[in-house]
C-alpha cells in the first residue's frame, strides 16, 4: 500500500463520535495531567538533593595527610617548627603542633638543662650546644643562648661558622686514609705551636727546629705540623678529596635551614697550610653539622641522617613517623676511624682541654669515661668575636654520644667552649 500525507478518516470520525460527557471529562483531566508533567523536574531534583545529602553523611571524614614514611626531612622540619614550644612531660621531651600533631623527642632533659644553665649563668654573648646518639642519629641536646641578640638564638644551630682547628681532623683523617702516615708518626716543623704564618714552619739549618708525633699534636692542636701534614704529605687534590667526603658543599638536610658545610679550594701551599692547620676562614661549618660529623667518626666512619624527631603522632594517637637511622655516608674507614679516636683522646688527657677536665686538685673529673675530642679557635665576624670550639665523642670503645659546642666571646671572655662540653659530658654520664 503506498505511503499517504493524509491519516484515514475514520480515525477522526470515531473521536467525533464519542459522547459529550466524556469529552467534558477528558477537558478536566488535561489540565491535572498538565501540571503533573510540569512539576515533575521540580520533584526529582528534590529527590537527587536529598540522595546527595544522604550520601554526604554516610561519608567517612578525610584522612588527615599523613607525612611520608621515614621521611626524616619532613619529620626534622616539623621538629623544628614546634622544638620552642616543647616541654618535658615526665618521660620525655614533646610539643603539640597546632596542626593536631604531637611531636616526641630523643632530648635528654638532665643535659639540656644542664647547657642551658651554664650558658644562662656565664652569660654568654653567643652559644650553641648539640648532642647527638652516634649510632642512632636522634639529637639529644639542641640549645642556643645569647647575651647580645635573642633573635640569634633560634637558628644558631644551622648557620655556618669558622670551622678553626676543627678542620685538623679533616686533615689528619685525609692523611690516614692515603696509608702515608700513623699516628705515631713524627713531624719536624719550626715555630710556636699556635704560630699563624706558614713562612715559619719549614725547617732548616739552622736551630730551632722541633718535631712531634701526630697524636701529640692533635691533642695539642699544633698548627705547624698540620699545615706541613697537609702541603707535604696529602697534598691539595688529597685535601679536597678528604672535603667532599665529610660531605662539605653537599646538602644534609634538603629544604631545611641548615646550611652546607662550605670550603673554597686553596691556591697555593700557603694557602693550603693554611687550610690543613684549621687557619682558613673561608671553611665553614654549623655546630649541628660539628656533631654530626663527630658522630660519624664515633660511629667507625658512618655518617647518620640527624633525627630531631624521634616519634610522631597524629591527633588521634596514630603514629605517623618513628625516627629510622638512615646512613648518609661514609667519611672514613673503620680503621681510620679508630686511628683518629687515639689521637684525640690525648685532647683531654694532655692536650688543650686538660685543666677544664680536672678538678682543683689535677684529678680527673671524668676518670671512668675515654673521651675523644677536638678544641678550636678563631676570630670572626658574623656575629664579631673570638670564636671557641669544642667537639667530643665519649665512651671511645663504645660511644654513647658526641657533642660540639661553640662559645663566641667579646671582648671581656666568659667560658670556652670546652667548660661547656665538660660540664655537658659530666651531666650525660653522672
């Protein structure tokens, strides 16, 4: 059948057909149907709202962000933020960050009380403490002090400063590593020990010239033969080799204030004397980075990521990070490592630090405890005054921690830095 534009009529002629009471119904009807179909979108959107609303408050909470596991930069910056903040509860140091996190900490409360008394009590201009577990990492001692600038006091820790004879260790440990000395071996130099001019240290012909062993002159700090150990035996590549792997003008801590132990590169063998006996000011270090690098040393050569934070908890009591030793690198061999303790054990024993470790009547305050450390001194500029180091590790066969100190005095000297290590390492072990 073909297709058709017009319907069939019948069609029509049934609808006109039907009775007038029923097409008077339909006429009440239609509108009803009408403004159902218009009230409809109205409805479901109602209906969705309300799904959505349902579904919202069946919803669990977000999970807090959580900080990444083992993430020690994290977890040192979120230390660091809330340290000025932290108390001692009675088990052991915390702060509540106002974030809902509570931070724990490895500080021992006896020894950082006891530094921060001295240094209130001595009043003195300038003064940073840190103590560090060597085979952990976990700080056990972060104070700062001063007389001059209160603003000073928060990041003293990680700001860098004149390294002075610190770097003797540096120097000694590069000439260990090349096999070419012991410390037994004996140095021949002319000059007084704390002489600042290499033009005076070769010997010659005529009198004057001296000579001593390396374990002796670490104790003593004597410059002469450092500066003659570097420029006559290590060398410079031999310097700056030894440099890089104490981690020097490498980052420890990405992305924190603590700044990169920095040396410049020597242009002569003045210079390089120079550098070799602790001379250079241009070498520079922050008292964390002192103690981290003491604890390497302790730690048979391992270098170990600082940890400030030794727990931390969520605001509902979950744990988020637990302080995990993490190796940053190694700086010398175990038998270098060993070599370098006996030489610095003559510090205490004989050396620059021997009056400040016994008592009035020349005993030793610490007879029990070997101790292996490292004085240094200089003069600097930021902020101005004479700058006294003092870094230790202790016990030697087994050590328990590793300290570095730093003093600036003015012009009228309060304490050196090795009274503050002492009274420090006195606190710890008594």
């Amino acid at each position: 059948m073909p297709w058709s534009s017009e319907p069939p009529r019948n069609s029509f002629k049934r609808i006109d057909s039907e009775p007038p009471q029923r097409k008077r119904r339909l006429k009440l009807l239609l509108p009803v149907i009408a403004c159902l179909l218009a009230a409809y979108p109205l409805f479901h959107l109602l209906v969705s709202a309300g799904n959505a609303l349902s579904s919202v408050s069946r919803t669990p909470a977000a999970k807090e962000p959580l900080p990444k596991k083992a993430d020690s930069e994290n977890s040192f910056r979120l230390a660091r933020e809330a340290l000025a903040s932290a108390s001692f509860d009675g088990s052991r140091y915390r702060a509540d960050r106002t974030d809902g996190l509570t931070v724990y900490y490895a500080i021992n409360p006896e020894l950082q009380d006891r530094v921060r008394k001295v240094m209130a009590e001595y009043r003195v201009p300038y003064g940073v403490f840190v103590a560090i577990e060597p085979k952990t990492g976990r700080i056990l001692a972060l104070a700062s002090h001063s007389e001059a600038d209160a603003g000073w006091e928060a990041q003293a820790p990680y700001n860098l400063y004149p390294m002075a004879s610190l770097f003797k260790i540096i120097t000694a440990a590069a000439a260990l590593e090349q096999r070419k000395v012991t410390p037994q071996t004996v140095v021949p130099f002319r000059g007084r020990l704390t002489s600042e001019n290499p033009r005076y240290w070769e010997t010659g012909a005529k009198r004057g010239n001296q000579e001593m062993d390396l374990t002796t002159a670490m104790g003593k700090s004597v410059n002469p033969v450092f500066g003659r150990l570097a420029n006559d035996v290590v060398g410079k590549d031999g310097i700056m080799s030894g440099i890089e792997r104490f981690g020097f003008n490498q980052t420890l801590l990405p992305g924190e204030p603590v700044l990169s132990s920095c040396s410049s590169e020597p242009q002569d063998g003045s210079a390089l004397m120079l550098m070799g006996a602790g001379l250079c000011k241009d070498v520079k270090i922050s008292p964390l980075y002192a103690a981290v690098m003491m604890a390497a040393v302790a730690n048979k050569g391992v270098m170990l990521q600082p940890l400030l934070a030794s727990e931390i908890r969520s605001s509902q009591g979950k744990v988020l990070f637990s302080g995990e030793s993490r190796q940053v690198r190694r700086v010398v061999s175990p038998e270098t490592a060993d070599q370098l303790s006996r030489m610095m054990s003559t510090t205490v024993s004989q050396g620059t630090s021997r009056k400040v470790f016994r008592d009035r009547r020349g005993r030793p305050k610490l007879a029990a405890v070997d101790i292996a450390a490292k004085t240094g001194s200089i003069s600097g500029t930021d902020p101005p005054g004479h700058y006294s180091w003092f870094a230790a590790y202790a016990p030697i066969n087994d050590p328990q921690i590793a300290v570095a100190a730093l003093v600036i005095n003015g012009a009228k000297w309060r304490i050196k830095a090795s009274l503050l290590g002492e009274q420090a390492l006195e606190a710890f072990f008594q």
